[in-house]
C-alpha cells in the first residue's frame, strides 16, 4: 500500500479515532502505534535487510511500528479491510 492510498481512506474516518496495528490473522493480536519511521533514517547501508542489500531498498519506504499489545483481535478485520 501507498502512502497517498492509506491517506485516502483513513480520510473517510474520525479525525479523532485511535489507530490500531492487528497482526497475525490466524490469532490476531491488537497493539497500539509507537511511531512511524522512514528506511533512510534507518538503514545501514552496509547491512544486508532479508538478503537484499539496504542500498537498494527505497529509501522512502513508511513502516507503522507496533507499540503494547493491547488485546485479541478479530480475524473478520481481514475480510473487512479496505484496500486500495
């Protein structure tokens, strides 16, 4: 997914409503959001990220980074989803 596609349809929500990551469809698990960082502000470029050298990785890539498990989640969130 996008950044502009993810703007796009957390635009159609409350401006004011917690975001939430849900991991592990098969025993889904609810954590909160720690932040969110950009590959270039953490990549070495000399290490290797799952056998592709971090060089050549965009260096714009978004990760939403999971804070505190907060509770079970629902496996119908993947039959749910909105996507692009």
């Amino acid at each position: 997914m996008k950044v502009h596609e993810s703007i796009a349809i957390l635009q159609s929500f409350d401006g004011e409503a917690s975001v939430y990551v849900m991991s592990q469809p098969h025993y889904p698990f609810e954590y909160d959001v720690a932040g969110v960082a950009v590959r270039e502000d953490i990549a070495d470029e000399d290490e290797d990220e799952g056998g592709v050298p971090a060089s050549d990785l965009p260096g714009s890539d978004v990760f939403i980074l999971e804070g505190s498990q907060l509770r079970y989640g629902d496996k119908g969130a993947w039959q749910a989803a909105r996507r692009r």
